[in-house]
C-alpha cells in the first residue's frame, strides 16, 4: 500500500478535537531597544517601544491546537485577576472551549514576562502561585472534564506539567484512568519536580535535562547520533519502568528528537529540522499538539514524530511564544521533499 505523505495528515487536523488539561500562564512580551548601560548598575537600559501578550503553558497548547486547525477544550486554574481576564480573553478570541478553565479568588494568574532588546532576552519577570490547588478546584475541574468527555468528541487528552500547583500524583493518575474507562488517548508533557510515576498514558515528551531528572539519573549532555547514545538509552529504560507509558519521545535539542520502544532502544533519530534558532520557548508546547493531532489523524507515532519535528523546526526560528499554522506547516514538509 502507497505510503501517506506526511502533509496529507495536516488536511486532516481540522476534524480532531483535543482536550488540554494543565498548568495555563499568560506570556508577556516589552519589546524594546537598548543603546547604553545604567548608571545605577551594571545592567543595560531598555526604551520600550511596544508591550504584548499571548497564550503560555498549556494554554499555548490549545493555542497551537487552533493554529493547526485542530479544536480544543481547555482545562486549568486561573486567578480572578487582570491577568486571568487577558489570558481567558485571547482563549476566546482563538477559538477555544474554556468551559474547563476554574477562576480563583486570592490566587495569581501565572504570568511570565519577558524583556526583550532587539531579539536578545535581557530579563525574564514571573509572577505565580505554587502552592496546591484545593479539592473544591478539583472537582469542579474534574466534573468538566467528565461532561466533555461523555459528548464523545474528544480523541484525546493532553496533560501539561509545570509544576505550579494543579497536580498532584493521585489527581494526575485519577484523570489518566477516566479518560482510559472512555478510551481516549492521554498524553504527558511532565515536568521533572513531579516524578509521580502514573500508569496509563499513551505518549511521553520529555526533553533531554527533564527525561534524565525523571530517570533519576545525573545528566550528561548529548551529541551526534542518538542511537549509539548509551546514557539515554539507560533513561528511556528507566522512564519505562517508573512509568511504564506506551511511547516515549524525547526532544534533543539541536540533535532533534528520538522516539523509543518500550524495551529503552530508539526506533529512529529524527534529525532537527530548524534552520535558524532564535527562541526556544514554547517548542515542546508545539510538539506535543503537532504530535497528538497527527495520531488523532491516523499518522504512525513515527510519521507523528516526524510531522511535529517539522513544526518545532519553523516555531523555534519566531521570537517569543509561537504558534504554527497548517499551511505554514504543509509547506514547510513539501519544501523538505523537493
């Protein structure tokens, strides 16, 4: 049988409806220019020229979701604040179901704010609460997600880690098994202060620095060839035993990305497809929503990898929190191919 080509499988996004579940921020841009240093310490003066703002964390999932044509339900815990006004206001705009999104009073809407010289980041602000998110929250999130998931639209559920308080490892699991009792795939972007071990997901997407702190083993740094990667091959083996989940793909930076089988080998290196580099926020963001949709749209893991390898290879060369759109990336797999 012909293979597929693989922007085929983006036509097909737009018939999928993903639900994202997870830690949601609001990224804040003061772009400017610098021309000398402050008198007051040694750090450089920045004139503001113009401020903006754009979905963050797991709402910039859902917003690549969009972007890629794919619909979304949102999940997570906003504060009854300014902020959470902005960030709810750009959810709709885009296009986003927000029925799962729970304000809270007396709690910070996460917010990061970055100052920009020209394309250099000077300094990064943040703005968050840690603490744990309350049981009330919870159930109210939970009864969400319940009434979404009996409408029988949604393919799948993405769960978004930043460890800012939403998780907890008997909340985490208890979502994972309620979307298993409807047979939908469940995918983590984990974070590495959150080793909670749940059983049950389909897909993994850690980076290198997250994969090995998950692993519990010291990191060592990469290069070349994936696959002859003794270290990381030891990681995925761990990870598999903590987590036991059905795949495992792990994002490597300028060495691009590798997706492994349960028993710790690499079933292929997919080289980076980036040209330029000017910003790394939000890459995984963009895999983990390319990836997902491209499963949904009947894509093998592989061809899924491959696909999303694509679209951190365009998201990685904008500056600032960026989403992908699916003609942008159609064509950038067809130039790949001429």
């Amino acid at each position: 049988m012909k293979a597929i080509p693989l922007f085929e499988f983006v036509d097909l996004f737009a018939k999928q409806r993903v639900g994202v579940f997870g830690d949601v921020m609001l990224d804040k841009y003061v772009w400017g220019r610098t021309t000398r240093i402050s008198q007051e310490a040694p750090v450089p003066v920045v004139q503001v020229k113009r401020c903006s703002s754009v979905p963050g964390g797991a709402a910039n999932v859902a917003r690549n979701v969009l972007s890629l044509g794919g619909n979304v339900d949102l999940f997570g815990v906003l504060g009854k604040d300014a902020d959470g006004d902005e960030l709810r206001g750009h959810l709709d705009k885009a296009g986003a179901s927000v029925e799962g999104l729970v304000d809270v009073a007396g709690r910070l809407t996460t917010v990061k704010t970055r100052v920009l010289a020209g394309n250099q980041q000077v300094v990064r602000v943040d703005y968050e609460e840690t603490s744990s998110v309350s049981f009330a929250v919870r159930r109210r999130m939970m009864a969400a997600l319940e009434r979404t998931l009996n409408s029988g639209k949604m393919g799948a559920l993405i769960l978004e880690d930043y460890a800012k308080g939403l998780f907890s490892k008997s909340f985490m699991q208890s979502i994972v098994d309620f979307a298993a009792e409807k047979g939908i795939m469940t995918t983590l972007d984990p974070h590495p202060n959150n080793a909670f071990n749940v059983k049950g997901l389909t897909l993994m997407t850690p980076n290198r620095s997250e994969a090995f702190a998950l692993a519990g083993i010291k990191y060592t740094g990469g290069g070349g060839d994936p696959l002859k990667d003794k270290m990381l091959r030891k990681v995925a083996s761990a990870i598999f035993r903590r987590w036991n989940p059905r795949y495992l793909l792990i994002t490597l930076g300028a060495d691009g990305m590798a997706l492994f089988k349960q028993d710790g080998s690499p079933t292929e290196h997919i080289p980076t497809q980036a040209r330029q580099v000017f910003d790394v926020s939000g890459a995984g963001d963009t895999v983990m929503a390319t990836m997902v949709l491209g499963m949904l749209a009947g894509a093998s893991p592989m061809d899924a990898a491959r696909i999303a390898n694509y679209a951190a290879g365009v998201v990685v060369g904008m500056v600032g929190t960026a989403a992908i759109e699916a003609d942008v990336l159609k064509n950038e797999i067809r130039a790949s191919l001429a």
